[in-house]
C-alpha cells in the first residue's frame, strides 16, 4: 500500500477573509510502492464553521502519480466567505488512490488554514435628504434626492428603496414607482436615488411626514430591512412674514456602539422678510440615546438673513440595540399669520436625521444582550519545530472581539487531544478579565513524547468565560504545532577486505544504521577520495525505515601506494524534505607490488633458457602468476559481496 503524507515547513496557510487562497499542498509518497490516480479533496471538519464560500465545501485536485519518495503538489482555489470569522479552522485531507496492481486505497489527514478578518458587514444608513426647491408650497411641485450610505467595509448588494406615506390629499408620485433600486453600495461608499412629487393645493401648511423603507443583502445573501421618517415642510403663501429653515445638519455618519458620545447640530436661518421671534428648538429621540445637553434650546429672535448653529450632545445607552434610531427635529416660533395644523400665533417646521446603533439584541426572553467572543488572534511557538522529547513555549494573544461587552472570570484549558503534548506545570490559565476588543498574552511550556511520530499535531483551547452580567459561555480554538524527529543515523567502522597494491581493485565494506524513530528519505551513500571507485561505487538505498541495518559494500583502485584517505558520504532527507549529509572518513594503508628476486646466474630480467629445469619453470610460474593471483581473488570477493548485498536486497522486498 503506497503511504501518501502532506509534507512542507508546518507553516499555517494564512488568508484574508473575501480574497482566495492559493493553495499548493505538498504530497509525498513515503512508501517504497507507487501511488497511482491520486484525487485529494479538501472539507471543512467543523460543519456548523465552514469559512468557504457557498457551494465550495468539497475542493478536489488531481494528481496523476507519485513514486517512492516523490513530492508534487495538489493546486487549489479556495474563495474565503467575506464575513468569515478571524480563527484557525481545521480541515480534512481526503486521499484516494491505487498502487500498481490497481488496488483501490484512501487515507486522510488534517491540515490548518488561518483567516484574518478586519472587515464589517454591510451597514445602510440614511445620510440625508435633500429637497428642490427648498420651499416647499401647496400645488407646487418637490423633488428629493435621498442619500444613503454604506458605514461597513463589505458590499451592501440588491439595495432596494421604498418610499410611503403617499397620499392624495398630500404628496404624489410624478409619473413614477415608489420603488428604486441599486445593485450595490460599496464598502464607506455613498448612494443617491430620486423621487419626483407633486404637492396637493390642499396639503396644509407645516411638517408633512413621509417614510422610507429599505431593504439589502450581505455577503451571505441575508436579507436586511431598515425604515425610517422624513419631514418636509411645507410654507403656505403669504406676504411679508417670517420664514425659519433648518440647514447643515450634521450627524455621525459612521457607526455607534453603546456609551458612545456623539453630537448633532444644525443651523436655524430666518429666510423671510419679518423679524421671527420666540424660536424654540427641540430634539427628540428613542430613549436609549440620552441627551448630554438640553434637549430645548431657545433663540429670543432672528431678523431677516440672520442665522444660528445649535449643538446638542447625546449619549448612546448601554442597553441600545442594533438598529437606526430617528432624531426629530422641530423649530417652533412666533407667526401670527401663519396657517396650517400649528397652534395659533405659532409656525413650526421639522426634520429629521437618523444614527445607526450596533447593540446588543434581544434573546428569546426579551432580556437584551450580547455574546461576547475570545479567539485566539496570534500564536507562536518557540522553537518553530519542536523536536520529539524536547520543550517548546508556545505564546498566545488572547482576544475579545466584542465591541460591546468585557469579559471577565476566564478559565483557559489548554490540551492535547491525542496526548502527544503534556504540559509541564498547569495547563489551565485563569484571566480576571478582558475589555471591549482589548487582548492580553500568556504562555505555556509544553513537552512533545519522545515517541512521537514527525508531523503536525493540534492543540485544543478550551474557554470558559462571563459577560458583564454574569452569563456563562464557552468555546473552543485550536493551534498546531510541527513535531520533528532527531535523526540517529549511524554508521560502523570501514572493514578493508584483503590487502590493497596500486592500480589493483581492493573490496570495503562498512555498516549502517537508522537508529532514530522516523524514516530517513531519499537514502544515498557514495566513496569520495584519491581513489577509483568500481562499478559506480554509488548506493541508493532509498527510505531507510526505524530500526533498520543494512551494508554498504564496494571497491576502489588505490592510485599510489602509502596511505589512502577517503570519506563514505551519506545524505538523506526528513519528513520536511530537509537535506543531511553525513561523512565518515576512513584510511587504508596501499602497499608497493611485490618484486620478484633473480635467481643465482640470470641477469635482471633475462628469460630462463629453454632447456631449464622442472624446478626453475616453478619459479618462473610463481613470479608471473602471485600477482595474478591477487588480482584476481580481489574480484571475486567483490563479486560475492555484490551477490550478497543483491541478495539481501531481494529477501527485504519479498518481505
């Protein structure tokens, strides 16, 4: 059965939530088979936490083959869900593939994707309304531009505006629909749309109210819905009295969140050609946006063209909800010749200007609140790769991503799921408390078993924490953590097998060892030295498992005589795909060729006569074939060792 295992540096994939990842997974074959047909897919192992997009849960990618010991990649394409939670999320490696005979295999592992996630939803608010002409007279004809604004970082899609209020007897659509549509408002982006009315001669003079009511969709496709008023007022006809109109109202336009202080002002403006006295200006609201000012602010007079800016000062509520909360604007002053649904003697106008507010919501109960979340932002581990046995700091940003609510009472339980990791002290870390998007930072000392195999484990952190009133929660994130093997590679003493001449084959031998617990990849051993090497003099042994012993055997051709030195170099490969090169010196002391003494009466090389004795043809055999001899049984045993190593080689694969 081919082994298939995802390899690389343990690093965590890291993505930005609403980009798409890139993902280049490292496979290897780790076995000595062939994997064939490879298909790898990718899920979620967390159901109810899938930061993929829609429809994107099951990825897979092909892989046509793998050897023994080779590493390719499976490409994928993953979009991440624009509103995905900031975490590390786990996901299953799925492998199916067949070995040569076409056997039918699969296995899984799990790796770890990281999102990072600083964007905000959607948020539509009213920005303001503005109308044309500003006066605003029975029979007449109006038309308003109305702005809405989009306070979130993240695309409001199918944005759809509806406007009530409608009546014969007041304002009328002008050839129209009352409905106006935009596909998309962009993330602190900015929209107008249009509507064209027509003012009934019997409308009454004073603050006639409309409405408006809008709908739009975030990433996930949820439908929100958001209404609000809108005051216009209308000036009935009449000669030479006072008329009062509001402008520059200014209004926070980006989003509140409970106890924050925010102002709204305005300018009062007398536009007639009468002093207007008496002019009284209120501000009302939804309780949970408190007054810090007056909420009533009076101006003795205004002569015509005169102008004055109000200021008022709210807070929000600590209990507010999420919604747009309506500020009405109303100015009352003295007009004895103004008509409508005033009080006599009084002319007022209103208008009105809207905040939006995220607070808590509202449980099943009716009790408000919120659910505060801890994640855990940042982690590091030191060292980066842990060595089996060996201890490792691992130091965590703990983060409250609630802008509303503190936590407090924090139980943190740190544990290793298959007790790979223990922790030396405790594992548990009490925290008294975390403020509104504030984080603190704490460490833990954890030892890796010293059996433990060479891959990437997950750590489990358990929290249980309360709000600020005393409501439990818990929840659970995860880090991992890279575990290497020490290498115990060893290797015996070089045995010289027979004596060594100059120019004559000499055989070697010398044993080796994997005495470690992880599989030394990509084995291969070679003679370096002032020598020849026989045969290639090359050994690749490939994937040298735990507890194995093997020998290396080869021959070399001294080039001189005296003392020959040499290294038999060994480099492999971890689980990472990091290179190791191991050297091991040995001598061997090559001897001159042996000189062959002149028998009594020849010279230095003069041929024995033809007619010499049996004896003297001895000697002359003697002399010609030692050397021979030599040459010849140095080959020989280095056919037999080569025969034995063939051997054993066949005996461990039919093993």
């Amino acid at each position: 059965m081919p082994k298939i295992s995802i390899v690389g540096s343990g690093d965590i994939p890291t993505v930005k939530a609403g980009s798409t990842l890139s993902l280049k997974l490292p496979i290897k074959n780790t076995s000595t088979y062939s994997a064939q047909s490879i298909m790898v897919t990718l899920e979620p192992e967390d159901k109810t936490k899938i930061p993929f997009l829609q429809g994107m849960t099951n990825l897979s990618a092909s892989v046509d083959s793998l050897g023994s010991s080779v590493t390719k990649t499976a490409d994928f394409s993953i979009p991440i869900k624009a509103d995905a939670a900031s975490g590390i999320y786990a996901v299953k490696a799925g492998f199916s593939f067949t070995n040569g005979m076409g056997d039918s295999f699969t296995s899984s592992e799990t790796l770890y994707i990281k999102v990072n996630n600083d964007s905000t939803g959607p948020v539509i608010v009213l920005e303001k309304v503005d109308k044309s002409p500003a006066q605003v007279v029975p029979g007449g004809k109006v038309s308003l531009k109305v702005a809405l604004s989009n306070s979130g970082s993240l695309p409001a899609k199918d944005v759809r505006i509806t406007l009530t209020g409608l009546k014969p007897e007041g304002f009328t659509l002008d050839n129209s629909t009352d409905i106006r549509k935009i596909n998309q408002i962009n993330g602190f982006s900015l929209e107008t749309v249009t509507y064209n009315l027509s003012v009934s001669s019997t409308t009454p003079g004073g603050s006639q109210q409309l409405g408006l009511k809008w709908q739009y969709k975030d990433e996930t496709g949820t439908v929100i819905t958001e209404e609000s008023q809108v005051f216009i007022p209308v000036i009935t006809k009449s000669s030479g009295q006072a008329l009062l109109t509001l402008a520059d109202i200014q209004a926070p336009q980006a989003t509140l969140v409970p106890k924050d202080a925010f102002m709204v002002s305005f300018v009062v403006k007398n536009t007639g050609t009468k002093k207007s006295e008496n002019i009284k200006a209120a501000l009302t609201t939804d309780k949970e946006l408190i007054p810090k000012s007056l909420s009533t602010m009076v101006i003795p007079a205004l002569s015509p063209g005169e102008s004055k800016k109000l200021t008022f000062a709210f807070e929000v509520a600590p209990d507010a909800a999420t919604k747009s909360y309506p500020i009405g604007i109303t100015v009352e002053y003295d007009d004895p010749k103004a008509t409508g649904e005033a009080a006599a003697g009084k002319a007022t106008l209103s208008q009105y200007v809207g905040v939006y507010v995220e607070g808590k919501t509202t449980d099943p109960d009716g009790e408000k609140k919120t659910v505060p979340r801890i994640i855990i932002s940042q982690y590091q581990f030191d060292p980066q790769s842990v060595l089996a046995g060996q201890d490792a700091v691992l130091s965590m940003s703990i983060l409250n991503t609630s802008r509303l609510t503190s936590v407090r009472n924090i139980k943190l339980t740190v544990t290793s799921d298959d007790g790979t990791f223990t922790a030396l002290g405790s594992n548990t870390f009490f925290i008294e408390n975390i403020g509104q998007t504030a984080s603190v930072e704490r460490s833990l000392k954890l030892r890796a078993k010293p059996d433990a195999e060479a891959k990437i484990y997950p750590i489990s952190l358990n929290f249980e924490y309360e709000d600020e009133k005393g409501n439990p929660y818990t929840s659970k994130e995860s880090v991992s953590i890279p575990v290497m093997q020490n290498n115990r590679f060893m290797a015996g003493e070089v045995n010289v097998l027979g004596e060594a001449y100059p120019g004559q084959p000499v055989s070697l031998s010398m044993d080796f060892y994997n005495m470690g617990k992880s599989v030394l990849y990509n084995l291969m051993i070679k003679a370096e030295g002032d020598f020849t090497t026989t045969g290639g003099g090359g050994y690749y042994v490939g994937n040298f498992a735990s507890g194995r012993t093997d020998t290396y055997d080869f021959s070399i051709i001294p080039n001189a005589a005296g003392e020959l030195k040499g290294d038999v170099v060994f480099t492999f490969e971890d689980a990472t795909g990091k290179q190791t090169e191991i050297r091991k010196a040995f001598t061997v002391n090559v001897m001159d060729m042996p000189v062959m003494e002149p028998m009594p009466g020849e010279q230095p090389g003069m041929e024995p006569p033809m007619n010499a004795g049996s004896g003297d043809k001895w000697k002359k055999i003697m002399w010609i074939g030692i050397p021979s001899a030599v040459v010849l049984a140095a080959l020989t045993t280095g056919l037999i060792l080569r025969r034995k190593r063939r051997k054993r080689k066949e005996l461990e694969l039919d093993e």
